[in-house]
C-alpha cells in the first residue's frame, strides 16, 4: 500500500444503534476493511454492549453477549485494526440542556461562571476519572463542544493536557481554511494531538437508503486539503464515520453493506492522497465491480463483497420500487380513468377495466413480492430480527400495501353493483 496517506490512522466507525451487524457478518467484513486501507476501529457499541448489574436494563433486545464482544476484539486483532470504543458520557442532548439542574442553575448565578465553564469542567473530571483507572488509555472528545469556547478558557480549563479533539465535518463543500484556523487555536490551547472525522454513510439524509458516493468522496478530497494545511503530524488520524442513525429515536439510514462502495472509494483516496482511475480501477479489484458508479447509485453488474447481494437489492427497492406503484396508480390510463379515487371509494369500476388492470397489478405485486422474499432472507444473513423487520416496514411494505389495497378495492367493486343513480352517475353513454 501506498505510504502517501498523511492520515497515520484511518478508522471504520461502527455505528451500533441501528442495524447492528451479526458478529458472522463483521468476520466477513473486517479482512475487507483492512485490504482498503482501514487500520483501526471506532465501535460505538450503545445498547448492543452486554450491560450488567444495574445497567443491565440498557441493553437491546439483541445486544453482544461478553464471549461475542470478546470474538468481534480478537476478529479486529486478527485483521490488525486498532478497536477504539465509543462511549456516550455527554454529548448533543447534555448539552443543550447543560445548566437546565438545580445545582447547576445556582452556579451559575455566581459572577465570571458561565456554561463552557461548566462543560469543560464536566470533560475534565471525566477526563481525569478515566485516566486515573487507566492511566494508558488516551480520551478522545467530539470538538463541537469547544469550538465556540474562548483560547484562554479553554487553555486554563486543564482540558487540552487530557483528552484529543475530533474535528468533525461531513459536508461535501467543508471550508477548508476554517478547519485549518480551528486546528492552530486547538494547537495553540495546549492541544498536543488532533483528529478528523469524515463520513462515508448516513450524513445526507435521515431516512437515506442510498448512499451518494459523491459527496462522500469530495468530503474526504476536503479532509485531504485540510490535512495538507498544517504541520506533517497535526492531523493522528481520521475516523470515517458511518451513522446508522441520526439518534435512537430516528429511522435507519444506508445499511452498512449498502455504504461498502462509498467506504472503499473513501479509504482508497485516503490511503492514495487522492482519487483518480486508477485508484477508482483497485476499488473495482477489491469490491468484485465491473464497473463502479460513483455519481450516481447504480453500478453496472453483481459485485461479489459480503454484502453485496443487500446493495443490489437494495438498489432496486431504492431505485424503483415507489416509482413502479406510482406509476401504476398515477400515470396508467385505465387506472386514473376508470378506477380514480372517485370510483375507488364508491367501489365502482366497468366491468371490462377490471382486465385492464387487475393482471398488471398483480403482476407488479408478485414481481415486487418477491424480491422483498429475497431481501428479506439476505438481511436475515447479515442482521438481527429487529431490524430486518424495521427497515422492510419502512422502505418496502407501505409500496406493497398500496398495490394489495388496489387489487381489494378491484375486488369489492367487481361485487354486486349498486344503481347507478345511487352513486350519483349520469347513465347517458360515450358512444
């Protein structure tokens, strides 16, 4: 591999509160991640870590049991990635309710105390706490929390001596000099070491499924700027972050095998400084891709990564699925001109328009039907129960429930007809 990356480490985010993969599938996938370039791991467990004690009550319905969690550690080892927990001690939600507290309201009633005080002196004791336990161990920080605090605050706040921010930005257009401009205030605070966090999935678009190689791939092309901005070593490594969810109470974004195309072309450029065909030739080579699609989302030809069999189906729900039904209940002729909404309620079609459309919709339904069996059994392989069930509720059934309640309303209406004059039809003829 080439030495040309000025990312020493390039860590694949596992974003494990949506969608956790089976620990089968991660055997599968890690040999994959470390022939891209990855190095490390950064393995937000959430509610899949197997909790106990009085804690117990957070785990999911699903969670690692001790000897899984033990199997996914020696699976990274094997594969020489470096595993970087992520644990949540205080992020978005804390903070915009920092200070909300009894406690907290009446110090800050006292002169010169103010919310990043309180914020920075929260890092730090949790900061101190973990090295006081596990004096080896280096706490990393999300920066979003520091980039508003003053240089002197947070210079004096002990904080810079504990923990290594993470600059983070998934924006396709990241303004480069102001990601340079932040690192030299970090580095000026006391800050000895930096980190930047890209995406290669679930930051375009809540309810995403496919994901747009492109932005991901002028992301990390910015980062790759913003490296080249400050000293050799400014930058210990990047994370490649790849969210499952928005938060625990949102919907599923790109499945991870659905986002493997984005994190290869991602990793690639980063190990190679750059992207060109060549590099866009290896990815093609790693993935089994005849030929890679990388502004739009669909690539010619089966690929053969694990996972692949879900990205292609996933395409074709993605790609087609809503835009098929729409088409038969929007835009066909008998059924907007015979079998409209009007009718539907009414439950009154021409006998003769039943055979325009009835055969078509259910060979749409059939055709449809199936390849959801399919899906199905492929994120069976990959996923746990839970999440099969959710992403299918959500992406496949409400297409295929508007295709069945057609062919119950085409049922009900083929049924004993009412008097025309009931319906408040005029019962002159079109010759």
């Amino acid at each position: 591999m080439s030495g040309s990356s000025p990312f020493k480490m390039r860590l694949v985010h596992l974003d494990l509160k949506g969608a956790p993969p089976k620990v089968s599938y991660l055997a599968e996938i890690f040999p994959l991640f470390r022939v891209l370039g990855a190095n490390g791991l950064l393995i937000e467990y959430e509610d899949m870590f197997p909790y106990e004690g009085h804690l117990r009550l957070l785990r999911a319905q699903h969670a690692y049991s001790p000897s899984e969690v033990k199997k996914i550690l020696h699976l990274a080892t094997l594969n020489e990635l470096e595993v970087v927990p992520l644990v949540q001690t205080f992020g978005h939600m804390e903070v915009y309710y920092l200070g909300e507290g009894e406690a907290s309201r009446q110090w800050l009633q006292q002169e010169q105390n103010t919310k990043a005080k309180l914020c920075l002196s929260h890092m730090k004791a949790v900061a101190s706490h973990v090295l006081a336990r596990h004096p080896a161990t280096t706490p990393l920080v999300w920066d979003d929390m520091l980039r508003d605090i003053p240089e002197d605050q947070l210079s004096a706040s002990g904080v810079p001596q504990l923990v290594e921010p993470m600059l983070w930005d998934y924006a396709a257009d990241l303004d480069v000099h102001a990601k340079a401009v932040l690192m030299e205030k970090y580095r000026k605070c006391g800050f000895r070491w930096l980190w930047a966090a890209s995406a290669f999935k679930g930051a375009t678009g809540v309810s995403q499924a496919l994901t747009p190689i492109e932005h991901h791939l002028r992301n990390h092309m910015q980062w790759l700027q913003v490296a080249d901005c400050g000293p050799a070593d400014a930058l210990q490594g990047i994370v490649l972050t790849g969210w499952q969810r928005y938060d625990h109470f949102s919907v599923l974004c790109e499945l991870l095998p659905v986002g493997i195309p984005s994190l290869a072309v991602c990793l690639q450029s980063l190990l190679q400084g750059g992207f060109a065909e060549d590099v866009k030739t290896r990815v093609e080579n790693f993935l089994g891709i005849p030929s890679l699609e990388i502004t739009g989302f669909s690539s010619e030809g089966a690929a053969s990564f694990p996972g692949s069999d879900i990205l292609a189906l996933v395409t074709q729900v993605g790609l087609h699925l809503r835009g098929s039904v729409d088409e038969m209940l929007h835009t066909d002729r008998y059924v907007t001109g015979w079998f409209s909404p009007y009718h539907r309620r009414r439950k009154f079609i021409h006998p003769v328009m039943i055979q325009h459309i009835q055969p078509q919709a259910l060979s749409l339904l059939a055709r449809w039907s199936a390849l959801a069996g399919q899906l199905e059994a492929a994120l069976c392989r990959v996923f746990y129960p839970d999440a099969v069930e959710e992403w299918l509720e959500e992406n496949v059934q409400p297409s295929l429930r508007r295709l069945q309640q057609l062919l119950q309303d085409l049922g009900e209406a083929a049924g004993p007809r009412p008097p025309l004059a009931s319906l408040g039809l005029d019962t002159g003829q079109n010759p």
